[in-house]
C-alpha cells in the first residue's frame, strides 16, 4: 500500500525530530505512519518507542521529509493532540535555556510539562473502585484490558502493550477512560474528569417578591432554615448560584435545615461542573488611588518602558510596590495582552492570591508546585486558550505556554528560590523570564526592597531602567532596629538559654498587649551538632560528609542533605565515655526553651520540617493570622512576603550565622534577610521592633542594616566582588565533578581542571574540596570558571565547556563520573 502511494506521488512521507523527556543531548528522529500525516505538527505531542521497549510522550520540534541517515527511524505510534500544547515562543525559550544554562533540551521538556502531559511506560493503570459497567459495551481490546485489571489491581502501560501486542493503547485507555472505568495515575490522559460540586439556587417562584415576602412569614417559625435563606440571599447578589458548601457556611446551620427547604423545593440543587482551581466571583472589584509618590514612581517606570524592556524597582517593604504593579497590570490587560507575575514558591500564599483576586477577579490563574498535577495542566491549557489575563506563579510558571505577553513582574527578584539547582535545567527564573520577555516583545519589572547586587548593577549601568519607592504607605513607620550583644548578656549573665534580657522582655510585652511575635532562627532541628567532650568524637552521616542534627520531635539523628536517619549516641562509640554535649541550636530548640520561659504562650515552629504536608504550610500561616498562635519560630521561610497585621516584634536569635556563612554572597543575604524579617514588623499603623542578636555587633551590615543604607552595602560588595573577581562584575560557571571513589574522583577532576586551565588559564579555578566533600556517597570536587565581562565571550567559554565534558564522558578512563554544570551558580 505504501509504496504504491509514494509512486503515484499521493502521499509523503514524514520525519518527525521529537524532543523526549530524557537527559539525552540530541532530538530524535522518527517515521511518520501516514495515517497520521494530517495529524502531525510542531509543538504536538507524540507516543514514541525509546530504547528496546519503554515509550514516551515526547513533543514534536521539527518536520521534514528527510530519514535520518545513522539509524532506521521507528514509527510514531500515535499522536495525542489535536492542536500543539506547546507554541514556537516555548520552544525558542527552551532552546535558550538548553544553550546559556547548558543542558539537555529534554531536561528542559521535563522541567517545563506539568506531569499530567507526560505519559511514559511505568504510568499505572487501575479499574476505577466503584466504576459500573458492563462488558458488552466494550470492543474486545477494552474487555481484554478490563480482564487483566479484574485479576490484577494495577497494570503499567508496559504491560498492556505486551497484553495486547500493540504499542498503540493511548487511544484504548483514553476510550476507557472517558466511560469512567479506569483511573489513570499521575493523571497522563490529557481528558480529567471534570469536579462537581452541588449548588443551590432559589425556586423560580420565589423571583416574585409577593412570593418571597410570603415566605419569610412561613419562614417566621423555623429560624434555622430562615438563616439559611437569609445566608442565600446574601451570597447569591453576584450570582443566583451558590455552592451548598458556602450556605453552610455563612449560615453556620448545619444539613438538616437545608435539606427541608430542598424537600420542600423552596430552594433547587443542581450538580455543576466546577474548574478544579478555586475561583470565587469577584465582580465587585476593588477601587484604590496610588499616593503621589507612587503615581509619580508608576509615570518613572512608563517612560523607562519607552527605552528599556527592563525596569528594577528599589521600593522600601511596604511602600505599596503591589499596587504599582497592580496599575501596570491593568494597562496591559486592556491593551489585550497577558501577564505573567512571578513570586518566589513559599510567598504564593492564599494572602496574595486573594489580595490579587481582589483586583483581577477571576481572570487571574495560579500556578505553583503546591497544586496537584491535575490542577497544573488544567492551568497550562487555560493559558494555552487564552484565558487567563494574568497568571500568578512560582519559577516554572515561566514555562507556560503564553502566547501573547505584555508584561512579566518578578517580585521578589533577590529571592534565591528563583534559581533552580537540582535537576538539571538549572535556570533562574528572573532571568529566564527576562530572555521570554524579549521572544514576547514584553516588558519587564523587578521589584525588590532589597535588590540582588546583579539587578542593581545592571541598573547602575544602564542596562535597566531603575525606579523607586522611598516612603512606606500610609501611617506605617519602618521598625526601630535594636542590636544586642550576645557576648555582653553572657558575660552578665542576663541570657537566659539563647534569649538575651531585651530580647525576653520585648517577648514579655508583646505578650501582655496581646501583640504577636516572630523569631528567626536559621537552622532547624534541636542541636546541629554532638560532640563527645573526651575525646572530641561528632556524630557523623554515613552517607555523606556532614554532622548529624538532634531532632527532638523524632529522638534521632537527622542528616540534612540526604534524609538519613540514625538513633542518637548516649555512648560515645569512639571512647565509651557519656559526657556527649550538645552544640548549637535550632528551631526546635529555640520553640523548647522559649515555651519553658513563657508557658502560657501559643509558640508554633514554621520551617522545612514542620511544612512539609501539603497544607501545613497554609494552616500554621492561617492559625498565625488568626491570632491563634503568638509566637511564630522559624527559618528563612518566615522572612518571604508575609503580611501580618499584628506583629510588632521580630526577633534574630544569632545574626552571625547568617554572616558567617561560607559563600561570597553571604553579606548580601545576610543584608537582605534581616531587612526583610524586619519589613514584616509594624506595618499598617503599629510601630514594630527590630531585635537583633550578635556577637559581631558592629558588624558592617548589621550597620547597614539598621540605617536601612542599601546603597553603602552595594558599593561596598561592589568593590569586594570586584577585587575577587566574583559576579556580578565576573559571569561564573560552577562545575561539580562526583564519584564513588575519591581516588578516582581527584585523578578525573584533576584532569579536567588542566583540560580547562589549558584552554582558559587563570579563569579556572579548583579543584578545590566543596563545603560539604561527600553527599549520598559520592565524592565531589568543585571547579569555576570565571569570566570576566569584557574579554572572551561566555557563549564561547560555554561552546568550548560543551565539547570538553562531551569528550570526557566518552573517554573510558573517566566511567562512573558525573559532572555537573551550573552556570551562574546562586
Ligand atoms: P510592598 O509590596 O512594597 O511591600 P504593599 O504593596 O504590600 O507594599 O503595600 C503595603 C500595604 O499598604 C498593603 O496592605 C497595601 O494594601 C497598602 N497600600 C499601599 N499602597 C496603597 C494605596 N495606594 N492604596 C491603598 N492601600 C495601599
Ligand atoms: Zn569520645
Ligand atoms: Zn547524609
């Protein structure tokens, strides 16, 4: 049949490139079957056979009619969509990332596909628990699949392959699907099920206000369901259909009552489909003016916008940056363009959502990785339908299929969560968004109260425009800051655990006017460290080159870089000896010793260990805001983009661990962090304290910190960089070499640092032992590159990288290595 038509010249033949969800360096080729030739198109996703047997969703990137001429292309087994799921802009940005971050553009894909459009080999298949059917309505492919799952809880794609024996089941098990049979896991069809949720309506009769008036009186002698009507009659003047749920809630009745007005068809349920994303109706939309100097600022960052793609807004915590975005959003949606609005993970809290929902109502998507997988690809294809005017979201909200944006915001840009470390691709989201910005034709704008020297620079020099904000808004006054010797109140012996006596007494009155408190603490667990006193013996992880941390809540030894956990050593086993003394403290230790000092306070700790539910993070923040906790402890997580309105005390329980860090920004975080737990303090009207704790109190940026003098820290990092060759005055290129073997990890890595330094000579630095030598059992050396800005080009440093690390993964001597690459390490 084939070739018969291909000599009456009446159809081609087609050659897919297919980019597949794998760290592989090349795309691959695959033959069109030409039952399919109408389907195929660029951005599409395909089913294809990778390897001896596994099959992959992968998305077409290029057609032609070429065969690959080093292998027999496999047929594409099948196509999945109907119109692409992912637009020439993503696929240019993809690109880019795979070339400036220098990785696979496979890794890309997975970094940048929910999971719910990937659909792999090992997705499990599962007969729906309380699914009826019957087994005559199915061909005979289905009954087979249904037979198999009657004997079998689970089956994996694989095997339904084998069971069949055909590779194309996507279509079978999208059939089944769609009849409500089968439940597929991690949700890989690109179909779900719609969510239903009942709600209520009044009967059409009671439209007439005789009527209603009527019913009130009858209503008269059953004050339960008239509260119920009286809670309809309030919630449903933006529309007459209310979720059930709701009712119940404004009324605080329970079912019963409402139940009798169905039974009595005064009111009417209807089952509605409902969009899994919470979207309340926000018609009445919130009206505010901006200040003078924000009106001011809003007019700066327009005409900047005439000049540059690129603007950095310098505004103060508080001074009402929000709102100035808020204005810039609007002008872009009624120009008919969409918005991307970035915020760091841990700040997309229901706090700004709502505050944004305010504003935007529901034509504003939320994207973060806190949502199912369902609810991330019912965004991303909202998104792809254009309905959305303004998406919210974290780092991989930069990925979403836009097709027309105006404006990007990246709040927060200082925020380090904004760089992806591991896996691989291992982007920044701000300046990813900046290069998606340039494919859009879209402009720009950085906010930060405490911008990242990178930002800042480039303001400097003009490579971006640069606004302010200097005031706070309204009444609210920037906190005192007050420094305290830890040193001092040790030496008089005014400390109490880890608190000093100002510290204690600023908790104590906060406590008594009922305010409520924050305090920071930088390490989590009890006691980072044990140490035997005999013989200087420390618990270590067996895993890894790091010393083991005290949790109490779980009585044993936690290893914070690969989760190993052992039971604590009472003995020494080096010396036998009991004297263990315990070093250091963190969260846990601090939420102990402070509740010693004041039980009668609520204390609730909020860090890595305590949020890592789904919800938790959102309940301890609810329960803080509702005031049903006084005392919030907690790590860098308390420091983002809250907004409380009765904190007036904020806590540093040791500065200098902040400061003594060992990384070269560590005096720009450290400068950022404590003026952003200071920003949470005293806003709206209440002034706020500041209490810092330190031995180094004269420390430069504590100092900087306390006159807010973020100019001073800048020129002075500035000239520290500068000298020692770091960014942003030098672009760095990290390159993390790993092995089993530490022998064979120096003779590789010593290897590659003379490759490189033969090429680059004193830009190459290392191999040098990293902070932590060893992590799940590999060995690591580090090596950077850096380049400075004027000279050789970092594309070409990147070329030549690329063809270096190619060679060597190839060269046997070098097996059982890994090398990792991370540009513009943060
Ligand atoms: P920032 O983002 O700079 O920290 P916000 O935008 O959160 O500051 O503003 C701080 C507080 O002041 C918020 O509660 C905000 O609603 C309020 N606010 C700021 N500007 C205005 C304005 N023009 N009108 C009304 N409220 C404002
Ligand atoms: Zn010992
Ligand atoms: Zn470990």
């Amino acid at each position: 049949m084939l070739e018969l038509n291909e000599e009456k010249g009446e159809l081609k033949t087609f050659f897919v490139d297919v980019i597949l969800p794998l760290a592989i360096s090349k795309t691959y080729t695959y033959r069109v079957p030409q039952s399919l030739n109408e389907q195929v198109a660029v951005g599409k996703r395909v089913v294809v056979q990778f390897g001896k047997s596994r099959i992959y969703t992968a998305i077409i990137y290029h057609i032609s009619e070429n065969p690959p001429k080093l292998y027999d292309a496999k047929y594409v087994i099948d196509v999945l969509d109907e119109s692409p799921v992912v637009n020439q802009h993503q696929l240019k940005l993809w690109e880019w990332i795979s070339a400036y971050y220098m990785c696979h553009l496979g890794e890309v894909m997975q970094a940048a596909l929910p999971s719910a459009l990937k659909l792999a080999s090992e997705t499990r298949v599962v007969l729906l628990k309380d699914a009826v059917y019957d087994k005559k309505d199915f061909n005979d492919k289905e009954f087979l699949i249904i037979d198999a799952l009657e004997i079998q809880p689970e089956l994996k794609v694989s095997d339904i392959v084998k069971l069949l024996g055909q590779k194309s089941v996507f279509r079978l098990l999208k059939s089944l699907f769609d009849k409500g049979v089968i439940h597929i896991s991690e949700e890989v069809i690109e179909r779900y099920k719609p969510k239903q949720v009942a709600y209520i309506t009044l009967h059409s009769f009671y439209t007439d206000a005789d009527n209603r008036k009527a019913l009130f009186d009858v209503l008269e002698r059953s004050p339960k369901q008239l509260d119920i009507l009286l809670a309809y009659l309030k919630l449903s003047r933006s529309s007459p259909y209310v979720a059930k749920k709701e009712i119940l809630e404004e009324s605080g009745s329970g079912n019963g009552p409402l139940k009798a007005l169905i039974d009595k068809e005064i009111f009417v349920v209807e089952n509605r489909v409902v969009s899994r994303l919470k979207e309340g109706d926000y018609e009445h939309l919130k009206e505010f003016t901006l200040s003078e100097e924000q009106e001011q600022t809003l007019g700066n960052i327009k005409a900047l916008f005439e000049e540059k793609d690129v603007v950095l807004l310098h505004g103060i915590t508080s001074s009402g940056k929000t709102q100035v975005y808020i204005r810039l959003i609007e002008e872009c949606i009624e120009s008919g363009r969409q918005v991307l609005y970035l915020l760091p993970e841990i700040a997309l809290t229901t706090q700004i959502i709502e505050r944004l929902r305010e504003y935007f109502g529901s034509k504003i998507g939320i994207y973060h990785s806190r949502l199912g997988d369902n609810e991330r690809a019912e965004v991303w294809t909202k998104v792809l339908n254009n309905e959305y005017n303004v998406v919210l979201g974290a780092r991989s909200a930069v990925f979403l299929p836009f097709t027309g944006l105006g404006l990007i915001v990246v709040d927060e840009e200082h925020e380090s969560s904004y760089k992806q470390y591991d896996p691989a691709p291992r982007y920044h989201a701000r300046d990813t968004a900046i290069y998606a910005g340039r494919l859009h034709e879209a402009k720009v704008l950085l906010g930060s109260a405490t911008p990242s020297l990178e930002s800042y620079f480039n303001s400097k020099t003009g490579k971006y425009g640069f606004a302010e904000l200097r005031q706070r808004y309204g009444e609210s006054n920037l906190p005192a800051i007050k420094v305290v010797s830890i040193a001092e109140e040790t030496s008089k012996k005014t400390i109490q655990s880890h608190f000093t006596s100002v510290l204690i007494d600023g908790i104590k009155e906060a406590l008594e006017k009922k305010e409520q408190v924050i305090l920071f603490q930088n390490r989590r667990g009890y006691t980072p460290l044990l140490i035997c006193k005999t013989c200087g013996y420390i618990p270590q992880c067996i895993h890894c080159d790091v010393s083991l941390t005290y949790h109490k809540s779980t009585g044993k030894l936690h290893c914070h870089y690969c989760g190993y956990k052992q039971d604590t050593v009472p003995v020494c086993p080096a010396c036998g000896s009991t004297h263990i003394e315990q070093k250091g403290f963190g969260t846990e230790k601090i939420e102990d010793d402070l509740q010693f000092i004041f039980p009668e306070a609520r204390i609730a700790r909020m860090d890595l260990d305590t949020t890592r539910s789904k919800n938790s993070f959102q309940r301890i923040l609810n329960d803080f805001e509702e005031r049903r906790i006084d005392v919030l402890v907690g790590t860098q997580i308390v420091a983002k983009g809250l907004d409380f309105d009765h904190v007036t005390l904020i806590g540093i329980i040791n500065a200098d661990s902040l400061l003594n860090y060992p990384d070269f920004r560590a005096f720009e975080r450290s400068f950022q962090l404590l003026s952003q737990v200071g920003g949470r303090a005293g806003r709206r009207g209440k002034p706020g304290t500041v209490i810092i704790q330190a031995y180094s109190t004269n420390h430069r940026v504590i100092q900087q910190v306390i006159e807010h003098d973020y100019e001073d820290l800048f020129r002075v990092e500035i000239a520290e960089r500068k000298s020692f060759r770091y960014p942003p005055l030098y672009r760095m290129i990290r390159i993390d070499v790993k092995h089993k073997d530490s022998h064979a990890l120096s003779a590789v890595a010593n290897r590659l640092g003379q490759e490189l330094k033969k090429a680059l000579g004193e830009r190459v630095l290392g191999p040098e032992d990293p902070l932590v030598g060893r992590i799940r059992n590999f060995f690591i050396k580090t090596l950077y590159i850096k380049v400075e800005r004027d000279g050789i080009a970092i594309s070409k440093v990147k070329e030549f990288l690329r063809g270096l690390l190619l060679n060597f993964e190839a060269d046997k001597h070098n097996k059982g290595t890994l090398i990792q690459v991370d540009v513009d390490p943060y």
